[in-house]
C-alpha cells in the first residue's frame, strides 16, 4: 500500500506518487490540486 499524504490546508488525502513533484535538483515538492497548497518536504504517513 502507498504511503497517503494529508494536505495540512485542506485535509484532502492523496498517495505519494500522485502527491509529490520530484525537481530535477531532488528536491520534493507537494503540491495540492484541491486548494493548490503547495510545501517542500511534508510529512508522510503510512496508510
Ligand atoms: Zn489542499
């Protein structure tokens, strides 16, 4: 099972791989497309 993340604005509930823009620099970037919340290295829960 996909680990979820949780939009800490919103609370809409995604899996990592839908979740999670990878920068070409490896930087992580979440990004919200229900209230377009976007944050760098947001903690992940195992669902
Ligand atoms: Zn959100």
């Amino acid at each position: 099972m996909e680990p979820i993340v949780v939009c800490p604005q919103c609370k809409n509930e995604k899996t990592v791989t839908n979740a999670f823009i990878a920068q070409s620099n490896q930087n992580i970037i979440y990004e919200c497309e229900q209230c377009h919340f976007s944050k760098r290295n947001i903690e992940t829960r195992k669902g």
